[in-house]
C-alpha cells in the first residue's frame, strides 16, 4: 500500500502519468523479487563477469583468497573423493598386473625345475637298472662274449680249411643250450618216429658241452644218425606242410655244422645261479 501523501498525489496525476508511475512501480516489485530468488545475481553482484564458471563462491573466513575475495568450486561436494578412487583403481590395476606378471615368472621357473627333475629321475633308474644288470648277470655277458669269440675262431679256420662263410653258421643259443648241450628240436622231428634216433644225438652233445668238443669215436655214429634222420624225412616229404619240412632240413644241416665246432665250456645251471 501506498502512503496517504503518496496517494493523493497519484489523484492529482493525468492518466499517462499514472501510467508510467504504475510501470515503475511494478519494474522495482519485480526486481526486489528476483534477488530474494537469486541472492548471486543482480545489479551490483558481478554476475556476468564470473558465470562461466558454472559454480558458486564461498568467502575465506580471516584468510585472503588466491582468487581475491571469493573463490570457486564445483558443484558436488564429493569432487575430491572421486578423484582418490580414480587414482586408487589405476593403482590397483596396475599392482595386480605386476603381481599376475611375477606369478607367471614363478610359475616358468618351477615348471622348468620339474622338468630338469623328470630328466635326472629317468637318467638314474636307468643308470641303476645298468648297473644292477651289469652286477647280477656281468659273468654271463663276459661268457656270452668268448663263446662269440670262439665261434668267430672256428668259423675262421674253417674259412682257411675250404669251408664257405655260409657253410659254418651252426645253431642258435635258442636251439642248443651252450651250458647244458640240450637240443631244442623242431616240432616236425619231435615226433615218437624219431626218438630212436635223437637219443644218442642228444647224448653225444650233452657230453660235448661238458668236454668241449664231440669225441672223434662219437662223430662218425653221430653223423649216421643224423643221415638217418634225414632219410626218414625224405621219405616222408609229402605228409608233412612244404614250412615245416625245410625248417627241419636246416636244423639237421645245421646241426652236423655245430657237430664240427668247439662248444664253450661253460658251469652248470646251478654254478650260474651262484654267482
């Protein structure tokens, strides 16, 4: 409301100055409005010069601001702690690419030290296993290698006497017992029909096994039964399957060559197991 003077004066006033006076009026109404709404802002605030800012002032109690009076900050109150997390999350990343780096490393060299161990462990079993060998069967390798020498001698001299090198091969370890001098006879001779005849053969080598070598007075009768032998299987040539039949005609051929050999004279069985 307006005071009594103020009014009677608005009476005495024409219309445009009426007007104007209540355009006035209303423009101060409207301002007076506006800065109770935004105390930042208004004539006399320096509201233009700091707007680009996009925050608000706040004044330094007793302490001078490096900004004059009034100094800016965001609008969040939680700036700074986002910043730390930030930084903290960075950091995490990278210890924990260093450390799964490290454990990688760790994990090479261990993996690398297992594989040495692997190599060393197979390199001593079979390290013991040759010298467990060479303990417990030396003395039948040692024999092995001078019944070969002797073998070698033999067929030597009787490369000299006109014998051919093809002619000279005698039996297998596997076919005649070099400790023993049992024979091993193929399946085809093994039959009842020719046990009159592998008596007395089997005799004579057993003998030349213990002595060395067949006695002359034996090899002459052992070269007939061998003979013998071999006639019984001609004779029989078309009973018996054509694999059968050449396999027992080499072990007789083969056998009247050892019959000519020095045999190695070795221990018994029983002497061997000593050892």
């Amino acid at each position: 409301m307006l005071p009594i003077a103020a009014a009677k004066r608005v009476e005495t006033m024409s219309a445009v100055q009426k007007t104007a006076f209540a355009f006035v009026v209303a423009v101060a109404c409207w301002s007076n409005a506006s800065m109770a709404q935004h105390p930042g802002t208004g004539v006399g605030y320096e509201s233009g010069k700091h707007h680009h800012r996009g925050g608000y002032r706040v004044q330094y109690h007793g302490h001078a601001s490096p900004h004059g009076h009034w100094a800016y900050r965001p609008n969040y109150a939680n700036y700074g702690y986002n910043g730390h997390e930030v930084a903290d999350v960075i950091r995490s990343r990278g210890q924990a690419n260093l450390l799964n780096a490290q454990a990688r490393t760790q994990n090479e060299i261990a993996r690398s030290a297992a594989l040495d161990n692997d190599v060393k462990e197979l390199a001593t079993y079979h390290e013991r296993r040759q010298i467990n060998r060479t303990t417990r069967f030396g003395h039948l390798h040692a024999r092995g290698e001078q019944l070969r020498a002797s073998k070698a001698q033999a067929e030597h001299e009787a490369q000299l006497a006109g014998f051919r090198i093809e002619d000279v091969a005698g039996l297998t370890p596997d076919e005649l017992d070099p400790v023993t001098g049992q024979l091993a006879w193929p399946l085809l001779l093994q039959g009842t029909h020719y046990n009159r005849a592998r008596q007395p053969v089997d005799i004579i080598f057993a003998t030349r096994a213990q002595a060395g070598q067949v006695n002359p007075d034996h090899y002459l009768p052992l070269r007939d039964w061998i003979d013998r032998v071999d006639y019984e299987l001609d004779c029989y040539v078309h009973l018996y399957p054509k694999a059968d039949y050449a396999k027992a005609k080499d072990f007789l051929r083969r056998l009247m060559i050892e019959a000519r050999l020095p045999a190695l004279q070795l221990s018994s069985p029983t002497q061997l197991a000593s050892h």
